[in-house]
C-alpha cells in the first residue's frame, strides 16, 4: 500500500515515535526551527527523557549537525557528562537555566 511520497511504513513508525516522546507543542515548536527531522530520527529512540532533552539541548547551542549528533550518542557524552561531575537533578536545572537564558536574549526565537 502506497501512503504518499515520504510516508513510508519506517517514516510513518518515526512521527507516531516523534509525537509520543515529544507531546509539547512548545518544545517541538521551540526545537522545529532549529533540529532537522534527522536530528529528531536520532534522538527519538532514546529511552531517557532527560538524555533526550540533553542531546537536543546541545544540538539546539552548539549547532550541531546530524553527523556530529550521531558522534556524540555513540560516543556516549550523555553517560560521562552524568558519570563525571553531574547529577540529574544538576543537568535538569542546568536546562532549564540554558533555555531561560535563551528566552532572555531571544536568540531561540526566529525573525
């Protein structure tokens, strides 16, 4: 069965994915203007919320491409970031402290 141009089984499972691990109009709002969908393909199938909202939180700064996202996961950054100096409670409020930053200096918001 044909779905239409870019509605294949795989990419059809990925947005049923995207909308279960990113409920949030305002975060997908927030990070659609700046993540690409292959950002959201890579991050999608974390299993941890927060290492999700990590790893999308870095891409969003640091500008990250998807090659350089897929470095990142596979090199596990997450788990030594969290194994070396920071607890959870400590990356969370970190965050949010990065998003506030951002709501204040307006670079998060598009022209």
């Amino acid at each position: 069965m044909k779905n239409g141009r870019g509605f294949t089984r795989t990419n059809l499972f990925n947005m049923i994915r995207f909308t279960e691990v990113f409920p949030e109009k305002e975060i997908v709002h927030a990070l659609s203007g700046q993540l690409s969908w292959t950002h959201f393909r890579e991050i999608i199938y974390l299993e941890d919320n927060l290492k999700r909202d990590f790893y999308a939180e870095m891409c969003r700064i640091e500008r990250w491409s998807t090659r350089t996202l897929h470095a990142k996961i596979q090199g596990m950054l997450y788990e030594r970031t969290v194994l070396s100096k920071k607890s959870e409670e400590l990356i969370t409020k970190e965050l949010a402290a990065l998003r506030e930053e951002d709501r204040m200096t307006n670079r998060g918001v598009k022209g």
